[in-house]
C-alpha cells in the first residue's frame, strides 16, 4: 500500500543480460513492486512485474490487475524492438505509468558490483563517479559495464531524478592491509590495484545489524561471522559493524564453493589445465565460474534445491558436491573467527543460508570446535524468511538465521543521500 505523502524509491540491479528492479515506499522501506527483465539483448528478452501490495493508487479505464499480499499480482512484458537494458526500463516507466506511480518516484539506487578503493560508502552519481565506475572496469568486467548501462539508463528515462550507487565492495573497505593484501610482488597492486576487494557488502551491512537486533546487543559491541549463501557465496569477518575479512578476494571466484564458480582453487592449476587441455587462461577463467562449483562437481545442477532432492535419491555426484560445499564453508568460517577474535554469532542469509535447513546442519557438525551444537527443530522451523536462533539457547556462540534485503539498504542509503528521510531500516 503507498500511504499518503509516500514517495517511492526506485532499486536497480542490472546484470549482463538481466535487470533487477524493486519500487520500495521511502518512509516506511515496503516493497511495493518487483520487476526482473532476463534474456537482454536478444529476441526472447521480457521483463515481469510482481506487486506485492495493492497502491493506492487505482489504476482508472486501465488495465486491471489483481493483487493478493502473499505473491502479488505477476504479469509479463515481451520487450519487442527494444531488448536491452534501455529498453527494459522504459518498460518499467511504461509500467509505472500505467499504474499512476511514476510521479511518486523521488530516487533512483543502483546496485553497483565494483567501486574498487575509492568508495568506502554510497555515493551519489556525478560525472566524476561515472568516469571512476569506467576506470573499475578492468576489476569486474562483467558487471560494472552493465551497472552503468543501467545509470545512463536511468538518468535518460527518469530525467532530473537523483541516482546513487551502492557498492557491493564498499562495506569491505576496512579490512585491515594483512587481509586484503595478496603474497604477490606488491609492483601488481601498485600498479593496477590488484588486492582483496570482498562482494556482497550490502547484503553484510543490512543482515549484520539485523543480526545485532536479533541478539539484543548494539552492533557496536558485536563479533559476526555471516555466510551469504545465493547463487553466488562468500563469508564475513564482522566486527563492531566493521569488515575484517571477507571470502571473495579481487573478483567473486575466490573463497566458497558456489552454484557455478569453484572457489578457492591451487592458483597452479591454471598452467596445468591450460597444458592438459589446450585452454587459454580466458577459457580457464570462464570454466571456472560458470562450469564449476555445484554444477561441475555434481554435473547435474548449479541449484542447490536440485541437488539437494537429488542426494537424497542417492545421486553420488550430489552427496558429494553437499559434502564439500559444507566443509569448506566450515573451515572457512573457523577462519573468520580468527579476524573476529572471539564470537557472537554465525549467521546464516541468502537463499541457500535462510533455507537449506540440510547446508546449515551440516555446516554446524563440522563446527563443534567452535562450541556450535544445532537444534534441530529450530534449524528445520527457521526457513522460508524466518529469523532466529538455530543452536542450542543457552550456548555462546550461537548460530542464526537472518533473511538479507539488500534492496532495502539500497533505497535507505538512497533516501538518505537524496536529502529525503531515512526509510525505518
Ligand atoms: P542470488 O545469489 O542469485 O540472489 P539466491 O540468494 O536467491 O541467489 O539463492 C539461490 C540459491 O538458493 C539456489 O541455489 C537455490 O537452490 C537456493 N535455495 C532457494 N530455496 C531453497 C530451499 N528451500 N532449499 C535449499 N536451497 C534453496
């Protein structure tokens, strides 16, 4: 519902050949609709919309749509003639349009991969933070020029609106220069900026305070290991708020064992495959993270819902592609808390994180060392966008599930930026 005097912030996450749009309610921080354009650039492309509450705002002699709380109305758009990112959003104008929305939108956030050592926060989009955008281009070049794509995008279909970015790197800033430096010659780093950056800091900041809540305690005075478990997975050092160490390094391949990417991996095995087979680093490079993780061990699937029915039913590939998937993320959190120094909490997030009940029981038995015994009634009721403590009560450390909402921290430091108030976070 968009209450009276509301204004809307407009999220956008654009990815090579996808965009990610969510219109959230700037006082209250409401998802009031979600939109997802995929196949970009080519014939099949199509945005859908989902409303998630019913606007105030009726659509009069339009289209009709119903809306119920639990899904929303969800309808699609096949982007004919124009199928790339300009195109999906000025379906998204057409479509807010339609449902007299367009004039409640106020700011514009854009989800934005790379800020490489320059951003250790949000910004809002000049010329100048477009022009250091392209010089982070080398660092992930496959998603800041289509995070850019959807800047100019935006600045030309919703003109006059103000644009903020909001770094996937920046959160990472302060770790200290022991964890983000590579034992490389240090000539790589000076000359083009090859270190540890981290990803997923939005999703760590929102979930790291919402973590604090859940525990009672300022997040000043707490010690956090958080695993964000989606498509892509890395884990966090999260101490007083502050990032010591992350997972992911200089790109997201480094660290945990993913839907698609490998992960940690002997960087020797680079000349070796490229010997072995006759790939070219680039081919190597690109078999990594697309070919690997979840999918390349279990050769079946990068979905972690398939691979789980799939162990279940005894597929070997599957039980093992589990099996490592929670080991390394064990070691990998024992690690972490040695950057934290003493602990409060692991925190679970990301669709794998707040709903495989069978990742985290795993993850949890290997973690003994820590002092974490599960509770298993708790770790099978806390799912499907649950919060809580799945580990026996009276136990310090404990472990938790926190559902991340990175869209939401996205249109706080939006609003904020934009002169408007501060969402409730
Ligand atoms: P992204 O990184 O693209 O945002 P998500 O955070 O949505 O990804 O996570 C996607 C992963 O979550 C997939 O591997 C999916 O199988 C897994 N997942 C979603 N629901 C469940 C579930 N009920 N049980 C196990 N895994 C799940």
């Amino acid at each position: 519902m968009v209450q009276e005097n509301h204004k809307l912030i407009l999220v956008l996450n654009c990815g090579s050949s996808s965009l990610k749009g969510a219109l959230l309610d700037s006082i209250n921080g409401e998802l009031i609709l979600s939109c997802l354009a995929e196949k970009l650039t080519t014939p099949e492309a199509y945005i859908t919309f989902n409303y998630f509450e019913n606007p105030k705002v009726q659509p009069i002699g339009r289209r009709s749509w119903f809306v119920n709380k639990a899904g929303g109305d969800k309808h699609r758009v096949e982007l004919s003639g124009k199928t790339d990112h300009t195109g999906a959003v000025e379906a998204l104008l057409e479509e807010l349009k339609a449902h007299d929305l367009q004039g409640l939108v106020a700011a514009i956030g854009h989800r934005v991969v790379h800020g490489g050592e320059k951003y250790s926060g949000s910004v809002m989009i000049t010329d100048d933070v477009i022009a250091t955008l392209e010089e982070c281009i080398p660092l992930a070049p496959l998603h800041n020029p289509a995070n850019l794509t959807g800047i100019h995008a935006a600045q030309a279909i919703f003109p006059g609106l103000p644009n903020v970015g909001v770094f996937d790197t920046a959160f990472h800033q302060t770790m200290p220069e022991h964890a983000y430096t590579y034992a490389v010659p240090r000539e790589l780093y000076r000359q083009y900026g090859l270190r540890r950056y981290g990803f997923h800091g939005t999703s760590y900041r929102y979930v790291a305070q919402a973590a604090a809540d859940l525990l009672g305690k300022p997040l000043k005075d707490t010690a956090l290991v958080i695993a964000h478990l989606g498509n892509g997975a890395s884990v966090a050092a999260v101490l007083g708020g502050e990032s010591k160490d992350t997972s992911m390094g200089l790109t997201p391949l480094e660290g945990l064992v993913m839907g698609t990417r490998s992960g940690d991996l002997d960087p020797g095995a680079y000349g070796f495959i490229e010997e072995a087979t006759g790939m070219s680093a680039k081919e190597v490079t690109d078999m990594l993270n697309k070919k690997s993780g979840l999918l390349g061990i279990s050769e079946l699937s990068n979905d972690m819902r398939t691979i789980q029915e799939a162990a279940a039913d005894g597929h070997e590939g599957a039980k093992l592609a589990l099996e490592i998937t929670a080991y390394r993320l064990a070691k990998y959190i024992a690690s972490m808390s040695v950057a934290t120094g003493r602990l409060d909490a692991v925190v679970f997030t990301g669709g794998i994180g707040e709903n495989s009940s069978l990742i985290r029981a795993k993850t949890i038995g290997y973690l003994a060392i820590l002092g974490l015994e599960l509770d298993e009634e708790a770790n099978e009721a806390t799912r499907f966008g649950k919060a809580g403590i799945i580990t026996r009560a009276d136990r310090t450390p404990c472990a938790l599930v926190v559902p991340t909402n990175e869209e939401r921290m996205i249109a706080f430091d939006t609003r904020s930026l934009s002169g408007l108030e501060s969402p409730a976070a």
